[in-house]
C-alpha cells in the first residue's frame, strides 16, 4: 500500500505567508549567527585563526574559561544539594510551616537575573547592612568581603534554585507512593528509603537539571559581573568588555563562539545519555504522594534548622529591598533602617516623573511587543508544522529552535556583528538602529520556548474541530483564529507572560543593544548597583526591583496559579 500525500495545492496566500516566515528565520536567525562564525575565521577576505591566537595571548580572556567552567561545576553540586533540600522540605517531609517555607523558596522564579544580584550586593555588599553589622562585631573585617569566587557562587545556588522548585516538584508528586510503603514495610529507615528509593527515581529530571545548572554557570553574566569583580571574572561578562572596545570585538566573538560550541555539545550529550536510559515505570496503579514524618528525632531538629537556615538566606535580601525602598536616599546610603526615614516619595517619583518612569514604560513595550510578536509567529508556524504533511515545513521547526541551542550573548552579537551595533553609530542612526535591533533580539531568544510549549498546546486540539469549521466553509485563516486559537488561548497567554516576566529585567541582551537614549530597566537597575553612584539613584533602582517582583508575582500566578484556570472557565462559558 501505498503512502497517502498531501498533493493539494498551495494557495497564494499559503506561499506568501511561507515565504515570509522563511525570510524571518533566515535573516534574523540563520544568517546573524553563521555570520559571526565567518567573521571570527576570515580576515581581509582570506581564512585566518588569528582570532583565536589572540584570545590564547590573553590572559584575561583564559583565565574567563577556566573561571567559567569551575563555576559551572560548582553550581552542579551546591544548586543540586541547595535546589533538592528545598523541594524535600516542602513536598516530601512533613516540617512545620512547610507553606511559609514553599513561599520563600519560590522567590527565586520571580527575583533573578540582574534584580536579584542588586539585591544581595545590597544586602552583603561593601556598604550592605549586613556588613555593616559585621564590621560592628570585626571592626578588622575588610568591607569588600562579599565578592569573588566565594561571593558569586553563593548568589548563584540561590538564584538557580527556580528549575528545581518547577521540574522536581513535578516528580516528586508524580512518585508512585506504594513503593516508599513497600519499603517502609520492609524495615528500611528514613534514609535508606531516601537514597535507595527517591533519589533514584528522580534520576532522570536531576539529570537534566544538572546539565541546565552547568549551562547556567558557564553562561552566567550578571552575577560574576556585579559581584565576581576583579577577582572572578567569568566568560560572559569578558564578550560585554571586549564588545564594548572596537578593538577588541574580535575577541568577544571568539568567546562567544566557543561558548556556543560548548552548549551545543553539552545538549547533544544530554540527549544522547537520556536516549540510553531505561526509566520505567512498574507499577499499573499509583498511589498520590504523601509526606513523610522523619521518624528520627535528630534528623527532624537538623531538618527543621536547615529549612528555617535556607529561609533566612532567601528572604533577607527580599525583605531588605522591600523595606529600604521606602527609606529616604541618606538612609539607603548608610544603610540605616529609621523609622522617621521611611516615606513614600520614591513610589510616587516612580509614577509622577517622566524621567522616573521611562525605563519602566521603555522595558515594558519592548517586553509586551517582543511577546506577542514571538507568539504569533510560533502560533502560525506550529499550525504549518504539525497540519502540512510538506518535508520543506520541518524548515521551520529546526529554523526557531536554533537559538534554543546558542547562548544569549552569541545571539546579541550575532545581530550586533550583522546590523551593526547601535553603540557604535551615530546620528540618527543610534535611535532607530537600536529599537529595531534589541526588539528584534528580544524575539529572536523567545522563539524556541514559545514555539516549544505552542506546538505542545496544538496536539489537545480536536481534528473534530476543524473538520467542522472546513465542512461549513471556513477558509484556514478563519479557522486558526477563530475556532483554533481560543482553544490554545490559555496557553498561548501563559507564554506570553513569562516571556514577558523574562524581558522585562533582561540585561543580558540590553547590554549590547540598548540606546543611551532608551535605557531598559535591567541597564538602569545594573549601574544603580555600580560604587560612587548617586543616592537618588539606588533609591529608584530598589523601587524598580520591588515593582518587578509584583509584576512577576502577577505573572507567575497566570501562568502556574489560578489564573489560567479562570481564563479557561470564561472561555467555555463564552463558547
């Protein structure tokens, strides 16, 4: 028998739209990152490796790689030890005040990036209330102390710590609960059931995150810059120096470069080990988890003080902003905390001058366009994907996963080395270059998570559905937006705010895009941080974190609370 094709025809607008999606991929995705790989190994026309021999001569830029993979590897075993306390605390022992402890857990999904790093130099820095009490009780302490290696890894288990509150929470409430019941009729202690059954069966989601925090170490880029220093500079913050010179932009490309080889191959060894695995389950009836009581009385105080132990570390820096951010500047300088101090004026600078306010509403258009650009965009390429039965449509789905694969910086200076970077033009040019430049970057790094997670939403569509609509005569457009699209909306939305949650504080790719003139809030935020800056500045940089927070809070809660929830129930009212 022979295999049915699709051999209908295209129609005009069919190819129109193929035609455009194609030259987006191509130009925008394709085209900037194999230009830079030309960039690095061409010189005056002819091949050259004399890029690499320069980044060899540099001391700087090794001692970058090496600082970045130690890093890595680092992150490996703290966020893994730190990330699995946390879920194990809340989701498989039973300790008082579980809910309280999930809570400050979780404020590592809505306070990272460059946020979060203001918020433990705060905190921990030279001139941070915590020193400040230490140089109380060690006149002799040296206020620089929270920098370095030490400084940065402490601040990166932390922040890091999201996936797992995500990832293992969701196994960890998948586990079949008959098994730990078995074994616990058997005889076996609290730890022997810990490692010989838990553990193991969490092997393949600690695997991958394992390789997603080794990936996040080598790629790091605000915390080793707003707080490694001098001391511990790593890759990343290495490629925003060097592109930030001319000169010296060649040596940020190769950078750039090898730390896209290293993602890539550290991706294809992910999947070529979770290929051999053999995760299976036994068991035809699961039981739902239920927490256990640590039997052990030793092991329930240790339990207990750790938990309130990691607690501590992830609300102090939190609660410090929130609260110095209604202090006056002279207090947040000396980090005081008066009560004759706090006021509001902050938060009404915040939405009473333009000045004040412009790079929230800069950040927020950019976040909002690039959010729902991206969307559409994967909405209609994942319907061309998974409805056209043509091998040339798969073009598109490896076409917007590619940047899935390279790291943010590549990307930045894929564009940068391609369209050229607003920071080096002049005139008329740096405003218009710059808009169009960073929204499109801002894009470009959503796509393989929004087409990712859009494609998922299309296979709980009904073909049933769309049968109906082609039976009375819908034409296909009508029939994505109209009868397909409200079904996907949910998810569709749930996208859109976390890529929105996502870019509104970015810095990573600000940095390399941004116009002087429109200053996002990640640029803003990071030089508020900078020593010898002005007092009023730090003061709207902390009311910036703390309104991010909200609006990350706000989205967190459409994306993995209620919210979607209701946004279904309203639609099946309507419908």
């Amino acid at each position: 028998m022979k295999k049915k094709t699709n051999t209908a025809r295209l129609t005009p607008g069919a190819i129109i739209l193929r035609l455009i999606l194609a030259w987006l991929i191509v130009t925008f995705v394709l085209f900037p990152n194999i230009n830079i790989i030309i960039d690095v190994l061409h010189e005056d026309g002819r091949f050259s490796t004399e890029a690499f021999t320069k980044l060899l001569r540099s001391r700087r830029a090794v001692k970058s790689m090496v600082n970045s993979l130690v890093l890595g590897m680092a992150l490996v075993v703290t966020v893994n030890v730190v990330g699995t306390l946390a879920v194990l605390f809340t989701e498989y022992w039973d300790l008082k005040g579980s809910r309280i402890l999930k809570l400050s857990y979780m404020t590592s999904l809505v306070y990272g990036g460059v946020v979060l790093a203001t918020g433990y130099k705060f905190v921990y820095g030279s001139k941070g209330i915590i020193t400040k009490l230490l140089l109380l009780i060690m006149p002799e302490m040296n206020p620089s102390w929270f920098s370095g290696f030490g400084a940065v890894l402490f601040v990166m288990t932390f922040a890091c710590t999201s996936n797992h509150i995500i990832f293992l929470t969701n196994a960890i409430r998948a586990m079949d609960y008959h098994v730990i019941e078995a074994a616990q009729n058997l005889g076996a202690s609290d730890s022997k059931i810990l490692f010989k059954v838990v553990l193991p069966s969490l092997k393949p989601t600690l695997f991958a995150l394992t390789i997603m925090t080794f990936l996040t170490g080598i790629c790091a880029l605000s915390a080793p810059l707003m707080i490694g220093g001098s001391k511990f500079q790593t890759i990343n913050p290495m490629i925003v120096s060097f592109a930030q010179a001319p000169g010296s932009r060649d040596l940020a490309a190769v950078l750039a470069l090898f730390l896209g080889l290293m993602t890539i191959l550290l991706l294809y060894f992910m999947n070529r080990v979770e290929r051999k695995g053999n995760y299976i389950s036994i068991s035809k009836t699961k039981e739902k988890m239920h927490k256990q009581k640590l039997r052990n009385p030793t092991a329930n105080i240790i339990a207990h003080i750790l938990a309130y132990g990691m607690f501590i570390i992830y609300m102090l820096p939190i609660c410090f902003v929130v609260l110095f951010s209604f202090c006056d500047a002279l207090s947040i300088k000396t980090s005081t905390l008066r009560l004759s101090s706090f006021t509001l004026k902050n938060y009404i600078a915040l939405f009473t001058k333009q000045d004040a306010f412009r790079p929230y509403l800069v950040s927020i258009v950019y976040s909002v366009a690039a959010a729902v650009i991206a969307g559409l965009i994967c909405v209609v390429a994942a319907r061309l994907v998974l409805k056209s039965k043509r091998k040339i449509d798969s073009f598109f789905e490896y076409g917007l996963l590619i940047p899935w694969l390279l790291p943010t910086t590549f990307i930045a200076l894929g564009l940068m080395f391609t369209y050229d970077s607003p920071r080096f033009l002049v005139g008329n040019k740096v405003l218009i270059g710059s808009i169009w430049i960073m929204l499109i970057a801002y894009v470009v790094v959503k796509l393989p998570f929004s087409f990712r997670m859009i494609r998922a939403a299309f296979f709980g569509v009904e073909d049933s559905l769309e049968e109906a609509a082609r039976t009375m005569g819908a034409k296909p457009v009508y029939t994505l937006f109209k009868v397909i699209l409200p079904v996907i909306l949910p998810t569709v939305m749930s996208v859109a705010a976390l890529n929105f949650n996502a870019l509104l504080s970015d810095y990573d790719l600000s940095v390399f895009l941004y116009s002087p003139k429109y200053q996002p809030l990640g640029v803003i935020i990071k030089a508020a941080s900078d020593e010898g800056v002005n007092e009023n500045a730090q003061a709207m940089a902390l009311v910036y974190s703390v309104v991010l927070m909200i609006l990350c809070g706000l989205a967190l809660y459409l994306t993995q609370g209620g919210g979607t929830q209701a946004i279904r129930k309203k639609l099946k009212r309507k419908s």
